[in-house]
C-alpha cells in the first residue's frame, strides 16, 4: 500500500495531469451559466480546424441544441492573433496524395458541421477576433451572430491555391451587397476591422479588449431569447468608436466592382478589366493572373449558381467540387508553392483560363452518387 505522503503525490501529479491534458486540447469545450462554450485551442497553429476539432464541436453543438438548459452557444479562439485561419490544410493535402479517406472524410464532416451550425437553434455567437479564413470563416459566417472586432482580418484566399472558398461560400458570397462577394471569392481580397462588419460578413463590431467583458455579460443572461443577445450584442457596438468615421474600404471601388465583376465568364472579367485600365482594374487582372485558372471558373460557376441554392444545397455541391479538387494536380501545386516550398510561383494545369474547358468545369459540379454528401 502506499503511504499517504506517496497517495498524496500520486493524486497531485494525477491532477496535474489531467490538467495538463485539458490545457493542450485543441478545442474546449465548457457549459457556463446558460452558454455552451467552445474555444479553439490551437494557438500556435493559428487555430487552424482539423478532423478530430470537427469530430468534437459537432456532436456538442447537437447536445447543447436539444438542452433546454443551454440558451445559447459562444464560439471563440485562443491566443490573441487568430479566430480560426482556416482549415488543416497540409494534412488534407498529405492524405489526398496517399489516396487517404482523410481527403473525404475533413471536407465531408467539416461541411456537415458547417450546416449544424446554419441551422443550430440557439442563437450562435461567433467572437471573430483575429484571423478568420476559409474554415474558420465557416465556423462563424453562419451563425445568427458574428462580432467583429479592429484585429478581425478576413479572407476566402482559396483559389490561390487550387481551391474555391468552400465551407458554404456559395451560398454566403454571392448574398452580399453587389458584386462584393464575387469580388472577395476570386481575388481574396482582405477586410479588415470595421470593414468586416460594413460587407455585411459580421453582424456587430466592438473593441478586441471589450471581449472578455461581452462574454461575461453573454454568459450572465438569465433565460435569454434571440433578442436580448441582440439586445446586449448592439449595447457594445453602439458605444464602439474605433474607426466609425472612416468610410468601407471598397467604397470607392464599388461601382467599379459591381460592373467588372457581373460577367458570366472568367474571360469576360478579365476582358472587361483589361479593357477598364484603371489602377484598380490593372491590380485586380495582376491578382487574377496569379490565381488557379481552374479555381477561378469553378468559383464563378460556384456563386452563380449557389446565389439561388438553398445552405444544404450549396454544401452539397461545394462537396463534389472539394472532390475534384482532390483528384486534380492545382490544389496540391499550390500548397506546394504557397505552404510547403514557400517559392510562390505555382505552375498551374491547364496555365490559362483559356484552356480550362466548360466540359471539364462541368465534370467537378458532377453528383458523387453513393459519396455524395448527405445533410
């Protein structure tokens, strides 16, 4: 037996390390007063989603959903620099060249999460402080709220590498104001701020360092509706003055934006582009051109069609593109150059718009039959 002095040690190190486990989990998850929390905890990795987070956050979302303890459901990141900069991408991109069931089962389970999280029935507060990208754009964009704050950076970076903004970005993009969304999918354009919130992508703003307070008061709420958050969420952003005055960073670009981007082709942007030879025209055909021509016709045709598709409908066929993207050679090519090699020169096949052909943008919008996604 052991004596209690050793009982006493064994019981400590126990503690410390269960301790020890909770604080390196990638994601927490805690019930506090009538809020489900759920903190991604990958600092170091930018909060960056992967497979086994997934496997975590949904089936709690469905738990806090029917509990009519729970009112309502936070989601935040840790570490002061990111919300969630997207998904585990290097693992996708290692598990789609080994042939690995990885390089179904992410994107088939993050977009099922993606739909739980559109059509949760508590309302869902998602703190997007910091960075918020591709998935994490998904775990947030939607959910009944979104603050924003002057850390928020957002960006869909994904046709730069071989990709399309995926996570329901055909369904949210083309609903923004205009031809912002079309705009944002093509270029990845950044938004920082107050910005995030003028594209209509958040719904509130407040001060980073206000955060822990909103939460607290979020918290605190005693049996509350959808619009006594509300309520409480507009009480913060009323009394933010961080940049109030200063006008949407596209604004002067809007009209621009709305007519060169409303064309039903790649070659047509671009043709128009070229021909409106403005600074702003010249700057977007250079980011255009360094994109996958691939990526780019499958994420016009995406938002074109996704503009009259319901959320289900949109996850269903981003899930089909998500295949084709695994069987073809631009998404690895271009982790390679923008992750892994860092040269930033992707060699993209086929090299030009051109040369992508409607047959072949046809093939990846084709039903998976047996494998398709099923919501």
């Amino acid at each position: 037996r052991l004596k209690p002095f050793n009982r006493l040690q064994v019981i400590l190190q126990h503690l410390k390390m269960s301790k020890h486990t909770d604080l390196t989990a990638e994601v927490l998850l805690e019930k506090r007063g009538g809020a489900g929390i759920i903190t991604l905890n990958r600092p170091k990795a930018l909060n960056a989603l992967n497979l086994s987070m997934i496997r975590q956050i949904y089936p709690q979302i469905k738990t806090w959903e029917q509990d009519p303890e729970t009112f309502l459901i936070i989601i935040k990141g840790t570490g002061g620099k990111a919300f969630c900069a997207g998904g585990d991408i290097r693992a996708i991109t290692d598990a789609g060249k080994a042939g690995d069931r990885l390089a179904q089962d992410f994107f088939r389970e993050e977009y099922i999460l993606n739909n739980a999280i559109g059509t949760c029935k508590k309302p869902y507060v998602a703190l997007i402080d910091g960075i918020t990208m591709g998935g994490g754009v998904g775990l947030s964009v939607h959910g009944h709220f979104r603050v924003a704050t002057e850390k928020t950076l957002f960006a869909m970076p994904e046709t730069a590498i071989g990709l399309f903004p995926d996570v329901g970005g055909g369904y949210f993009l083309p609903r923004l104001s205009g031809k912002i969304g079309y705009y944002l999918a093509l270029t990845g354009f950044r938004l920082k701020g107050r910005d995030v919130l003028k594209a209509g992508i958040a719904t509130h703003f407040i001060e980073s360092e206000k955060i822990p307070a909103l939460e607290k008061d979020l918290i605190a709420l005693k049996s509350p509706s959808t619009e006594n958050i509300a309520d409480l969420l507009n009480s913060y952003h009323v009394k933010s003055k961080i940049d109030q005055e200063k006008e949407f960073v596209l604004d002067e670009h809007m009209e621009k934006i709305n007519s060169l981007f409303s064309a039903n082709s790649m070659e047509e942007i671009v043709k128009k582009l070229k021909q409106d030879g403005s600074p702003f025209a010249i700057k977007q055909l250079e980011t255009i051109n360094k994109m996958s021509p691939t990526s780019l016709k499958m994420t016009l045709r995406q938002l074109s069609e996704g503009a009259s598709m319901s959320l289900q409908d949109v996850l269903i066929m981003e899930y089909r593109l998500s295949q084709a993207c695994m069987r073809g050679h631009d998404f690895y090519e271009g982790v390679r150059a923008v992750l892994v090699d860092k040269d930033q020169s992707p060699r993209w096949k086929p090299a030009a718009l051109e040369e992508v052909s409607d047959e072949f943008v046809d093939d990846c919008f084709k039903p998976l039959g047996n494998n398709d996604l099923k919501l």
